[in-house]
C-alpha cells in the first residue's frame, strides 16, 4: 500500500502504547493523515495527541473524532502480569468493554465510517491448542470477558459505521513490554537454559506484520464487517523462539535438551503448572482466512521480526527505549 491509498483522517486511540506507536510511525512514513488520542495530552513522535482524560463509560471523544473519516481502537486495560486492582472485573469492564460502547455510539454519531478493533485471542476458550473461525469463544479471564464484550459493542454499531476486528496473539517487537520481554531477559541470560526440547507450536505476531493489516483493511471492502484471527503465518516452538533471540542479541545459542516431562514436573510441584502452559504449551492460530479474503500477506517473516525485536533488547540501555 503507497502513501496515496489512505485518503482520510484516521482516529487512533491509546496512540502512546507499543501498537500505537509503532502504527503512527508507519502512517508518518506513508504521509496519511491521522488524530492521536491519549489519556493525557503529549507529544508523540512529533505528533501532538489529544487529551480524552481516564477512559470508561463516561469519556467525551467528541473533540478527537473531528473531522475522522475511520477509527482504529487501540486504548484499553491489557493483561495485567502482577495485578494491583481490588477489583480488576469492574477495571476490564470499565476500559474495555463500556469505553468501547461509548466511543462506538460517539463515532456513529460524528459520521465515522471505519471502526477497526484491536481484540485478543483472550476471547477463546483458553483449552484449546488450535484457533479457527469456528472456535469457541468461552474467555476465562476478565481481560478476555471485557475484550469479548467490547467486540459484541462494535458489531452492534449503526450499520452506517462498518467495522472490522482483528483478534491477535502474543504481539512482539521493538518497545514490548511484560511477557514477551520476559522472555528476552531469558534469552539474553549469559549461561546454558535447559530447553533446548520443547517442541511446541505457537503462534505470534510481529508488530510491523499487524500494522500493515490494520492499514490494508481500513481500505478493503472484504473486511467490512468481518472478524479475523491474526498471526506471522509461521507457528514456532518456545526452543527456537529462544535460540532466534539469543542469536538476535549476538549471543551464542545455549539452549540444551532436559526432558520437557522433568519440566513440566517440576513446574508443577512449584505450584506453576499454568505458566508452564503458556511457556511450553501449543496454541496456533489459522490466519489463512484474513490472507485469503484480505489479499494480505505479512511482510516480515518471524525470523525478521525476532531479530529486530532482540536487537532493540540488545541495546534498549543506549537507546533509552526502556
């Protein structure tokens, strides 16, 4: 896509966070014309956003949606690693799911024609190692429950208003923060790590392969409406995701074979059999129908991606980007 495909003004909301950032520097690049909202107002990448204050039911977007031909919704409460919220159900709800409802009804109202939704495979029922179309959509966390309920928001949107959500993965790349950044400090250890024999499958995607969706469906008809998984196309085990990042930050990859059953093991008698799971566990995603019905196909490989990912780890401290 060149920079004359993208004709309008788009709203990105939560346009300070890993996938904003990354998506306004793209939109800058291929000179399109763009508003960013943010909780307070900043600069970012030399772009100052509008301030829309703490986000929920009650958020007044009317001055961000000037003028906003398109909507893509980034801003919301992700997974939260080490949870400080005494009550983190009504936290999810409140962000995710009725902010959505109100800047749906806002944007219906201002005369938006796109509205495109940042989701998570979180709506999923979590037991299942395989991710389709058809799959059930039986979230058991709250940040999931909200997510799902936020979808149920966009797709009760005036018809008007065509929207499109994507429902990604684990989304890695220069700037990541919590899981997959601790996966890069395991990696970037300088001593032998014992698993060298997972061999699973997962499913993940690069940042600069879902920008570049989130671009090419704001413009394509075929996504009008629709709901898509997202993924690199290109499932990997936690062994080599690990060796990739460590050989990214020109280490040596020291990865040995220690039986995954001695792991899980002893994963489960330390009382972290759940992050085992989503250490070594299989989760793939089908994301042959937004290839297909989209025309997209992602620009990076994942072997890309982890590179540059690693060579950001590599040198956050000279770059401040930590």
């Amino acid at each position: 896509m060149n920079k004359s495909d993208l004709g309008f003004r788009v709203l990105v909301t939560g346009a300070d966070g890993f996938v904003g950032r990354h998506l306004i520097a793209e939109m800058s690049k291929r000179a399109m014309s763009f508003t960013c909202a943010t909780r307070k107002p900043k600069a970012i990448l030399k772009q100052h956003s509008i301030g829309v204050g703490d986000i929920g039911p009650q958020t007044n977007w009317s001055k961000a949606l000037e003028n906003c031909h398109a909507v893509v919704h980034l801003a919301g409460r992700a997974h939260i690693l080490r949870e400080h919220e005494k009550e983190p159900a009504a936290a999810f709800d409140r962000v995710n799911a009725a902010a959505t409802k109100t800047l749906v009804r806002q944007a219906a109202r201002h005369g938006v024609k796109r509205f495109l939704l940042m989701s998570t495979i979180a709506v999923f029922d979590p037991a299942l190692g395989h991710l389709d179309a058809e799959s059930a959509t039986i979230p058991n966390t709250d940040y999931g429950r909200s997510k799902l309920l936020a979808e149920q928001f966009v797709r009760n949107a005036p018809s008007n208003m065509a929207h499109t959500i994507l429902r990604a993965p684990l989304v890695y790349g220069p700037g990541v923060s919590a899981r997959f950044l601790q996966l890069l400090k395991l990696a970037g250890l300088p001593f032998p790590l014992p698993f060298g024999a997972i061999k699973n499958t997962r499913s993940l995607v690069y940042v600069h392969n879902l920008v570049d969706l989130i671009l090419h469906a704001l413009i394509q008809p075929r996504a009008e409406n629709q709901t898509f998984l997202v993924s690199d196309n290109q499932d990997v085990s936690t062994s080599f995701l690990l060796g990739q990042l460590a050989e990214g930050m020109g280490r040596p990859n020291l990865l040995w074979p220690m039986p995954e059953a001695f792991l899980k093991s002893g994963a489960t008698l330390m009382g972290k059999r759940d992050l085992w799971h989503k250490f070594a566990g299989s989760l793939c995603v089908d994301c042959q129908p937004v290839r297909t019905q989209l025309d997209w196909t992602p620009p990076f490989s994942c072997e890309e991606g982890l590179k540059e990912t690693a060579k950001w780890f590599a040198n956050r401290g000279r770059l401040h980007s930590v």
